[in-house]
C-alpha cells in the first residue's frame, strides 16, 4: 500500500511541476517596442493579413487587445498591452495543431525591429536639406492625442513663440487635451482652441513661451510642378526629414483644395510642415493616399491663412 502511495505522489507531482506537460498553458514571449498601441495593431494586423491568416481582433481586460491570426492549423496569438501612451508590450504565441510552437515568435520580433529600423531611419541624407530649412526643425513637435479607443500620435510646428501649435484635426474628434512633445525632451498639456475638421486644421494653445517659430510669410502661393519641396515630421515620435516634389500643383480632392506630392509620408507625419528649397512655408502635410506611402496631399499655405484669420 505504501508503494502505491509513494507511485501517486510522484505521477502527481511529474504533471504538476514539469512545465512541458502543462496543457493549457499559453504564455509566450514578451518583448517592448516604443509604438504607440494603436499604431503597433495597425502594423500587427497588417503582417498577418499579408501572411494569409485570417485576423480577429478582441479587446481584453486593462486596455489590452488581443489580435489572433488563423491560416488552417496554424494559429498566431499576439497579446498587446499598452506600457506608456508611447509603448506597448507584446506577448507572442504560435501554435500548430494545438501545440506551442515557440521557435515561430522571433518572426514576429524580427518584422517589428525591420520596422523600426525603417521609421527610425532618415529618408534623405541630412546633408541634401538646405540650411535654411533645416533652421526650423525646433519648431517641429510631436502630439498624442487620446482617445477612449487608445491614442493618435501626429505632428505640429509652432507658428507663434507664445505657445500656439498648428497641425491636422482628422485625428482629434472627441479628443479635448492632447500632449506635446517639445523638441528639448519636455511634455505639455495642450488645449485645442479652434478646430476645423472640414479643411483638416486645428490650433493647440501651450502654457509655455517657445524659443523657435515658423513664419506664415504669404510669399510663395504658387508652386511648379516637379518643383523640390521639404518636409519635417514626427512620425513614431523622431523628427525626420523629407524630400518630395509637386506633383500637382492644386487640385481638388473631396471639394478641398490639396496639393499633391510625392514624397514618403509615414504614420504620424500628419501635420508636417512643408517648405520650398528656400525655407519658405508652402503647406503642410495631411495624409497619404491609401495603399501608397509614397503619394501625398498638402493643405496650401492660402487655406492655413484663411483658417488662422479667421475668428
């Protein structure tokens, strides 16, 4: 009787404690990216449904979401928990058939890291920036917005050193506060003052005297096509350079005057200043066409004037 005891003791004590029989058990591996949360849903669920797995999306339990990939009996399980407004932390699972299949995660880590390197990286080399555009890259900010649903990262630039930011509004419906992220390191509450969501601008007011302004000189209305312009914004948070050319001029888009360029615009760009080879302001950024980064609509400096003239 006793041998029997002391076999049950070790059967029991085997399953409990060896962790490769733990059935059940779906804890993978975790690793922090500096994306905003959701940004990093957006890239995540883009690289499985380019993978071929069928993506659902489940919102869990303290703002975290859990997107799972399904491709026959391949399955990605990919938990995101927002660590900072600029932050998240990934838990990666992959299973085959049922069964934990860990070797698979570093494509997850390697895809996100490639990314990174891409948004990190500058477009052009510095060097290939005149100086006289160059000078305002200190009136560039970077602005979180937040939302019920997460936050919105996109970029602003100071048109007046006592604190008033201008940018986009696409982004800010519901939004009240956002903060901004001053080019020394420092945050600040911002206020939205006047909003326009029909002509894409809003004006953010900061309790904080500036160092460094934009001009609003009206002197170039009119713009060439194939002309070279520049752009500076904050996508991920890292002030980045870009150069472009017009590709048309004007055009109407949506019954909104826009300009059209080619120039790369990324995730987070929206609200980028744009000057011509002088460092004259010539607009600002407003997105991208969809499915082609490389295609992008400026808001002319004629329609920021209206809306900043206007009370």
């Amino acid at each position: 009787m006793k041998k029997k005891y002391t076999i049950y003791l070790f059967i029991l004590f085997f399953f409990l404690f060896t962790p490769w029989l733990a059935f059940g058990v779906r804890e993978g591996e975790k690793k922090l990216y500096p994306i905003p949360l959701i940004e990093i849903q957006t890239i995540l669920s883009r690289w499985l449904s380019e993978s071929g797995f069928e993506v659902t999306r489940k919102e869990l339990e303290d703002s975290r979401i859990q997107l799972k990939g399904i491709k026959g009996e391949e399955v990605w399980e990919l938990t995101l928990t927002p660590h900072s407004p600029l932050a998240s932390l990934i838990e990666a699972c992959f299973f085959y058939k049922g069964h934990i299949v860990q070797v698979k995660v570093p494509s997850v880590w390697l895809y996100l890291d490639q990314v990174l390197r891409g948004w990190e990286k500058e477009s052009i080399a510095s060097e290939e920036i005149p100086l006289k555009v160059k000078r305002y890259e200190d009136s560039i900010v970077c602005i979180q917005g937040n939302l019920r649903e997460g936050g919105v990262q996109f970029t602003g630039f100071v048109v007046d050193r006592r604190g008033l930011i201008l940018s986009t509004s696409h982004d800010l419906k519901g939004v009240q506060e956002v903060t901004v992220y001053l080019p020394d390191g420092k945050q600040q509450k911002g206020r939205l003052v006047k909003v326009d969501l029909q002509q894409d601008l809003s004006l953010i007011d900061i309790p904080l005297k500036l160092a460094s302004s934009i001009p609003l000189n009206p002197i170039r209305m009119v713009l060439k096509e194939g002309e070279k312009v520049y752009s500076i914004g904050c996508p991920n948070h890292h002030r980045t350079f870009f150069l472009g050319t017009i590709e048309s001029p004007l055009r109407q888009v949506n019954h909104l005057p826009l300009v059209q360029v080619q120039m790369e615009v990324q995730p987070g760009s929206s609200g980028s200043p744009v000057f011509d080879r002088d460092g004259n302001l010539i607009g600002m950024v407003k997105g991208r066409f969809r499915g082609d980064p490389y295609t992008g609509f400026m808001i002319p400096l004629s329609t920021i004037l209206e809306f900043l003239k206007e009370k």
